[in-house]
C-alpha cells in the first residue's frame, strides 16, 4: 500500500517553498535598502562635504 498525502484543505500551492524567516529576511533587506538611501540623500542634500564626495563639486 503506498502512502497518499492528505487533502490540501487550506489550497496552498504545493511549489511554495517560502517559509516566513525567509519572507522576514527579505523585508528587512528592502526595509534597511531605503532607510538607507533616504539616510544618504539626506546627507546630500545637508552636509556639504558629503555633497562634494558624491558629486565632486561643492554646494
């Protein structure tokens, strides 16, 4: 006799592999990603020689 999987009651897909650690990990990537960017914007836009170390020229 072989063994049959019980019926999916909550239709989950049977290919998601995803587990939510994973799901976690990624958010807080693209989280950390903009904090980030906005941080160095922002440094750009008010501290002149963070301004000139990016772009090369002063404010």
């Amino acid at each position: 006799m072989t063994y049959q999987e019980p019926p999916n009651e909550n239709n989950e897909p049977k290919w998601d592999y995803t587990s939510s650690r994973q799901n976690f990990i990624t958010g807080a990537m693209v989280v950390g990603g903009n904090l980030l960017v906005l941080l160095i914007y922002l440094l750009y836009r008010t501290v002149p020689s963070v301004h000139q170390f990016i772009s090369g020229r002063p404010m």
